[in-house]
C-alpha cells in the first residue's frame, strides 16, 4: 500500500464517521424535543390534577356547610 491509499482509507473512515456522529447527535436532538413535549404535557396533566383536587376539596366543604356537619380538615 502507498501513502495514497492509507490516506484515502483514514479520509473514508473518519467520513463515515463524521457522518454517523451527525446521525446520531440528529437523533438526540430530537428525543431532547419529544421529551420536553412530554414533559410539558405531564406538567399540564398536573397543574389539572391540582385544581379537581382543590375543587372537590371545595365541593366537600359546601356539602358539609349544607348538612350542618363539622368540616373535616
């Protein structure tokens, strides 16, 4: 083998490489965006949660001001 080819070998494989890199870090990039989507939405899912748990607490103690009954805390 001559200098050429070794060169030629060593340009292809780190081009296949650079290539592959960029790939993969492509495919990272979006996992990054679907997880912060993903996140958003169980923030959401949440923050909903949060407030029927408020409201119910609410409903509880209106029932317990309409029956007369001590209210429970």
């Amino acid at each position: 083998m001559d200098r050429g080819q070794i060169i030629t070998i060593i340009f292809g494989i780190a081009g296949f490489m650079g290539i592959f890199m960029f790939l993969i870090n492509k495919r990272i990039d979006s996992l990054e965006k679907r997880f912060d989507d993903v996140n958003r939405r169980f923030d959401d899912v949440n923050r909903r949660l949060d407030k029927i748990e408020e409201d119910i607490r609410e409903i509880r103690q209106l029932i317990y001001k309409s029956l007369g009954e001590p209210a429970k805390k």
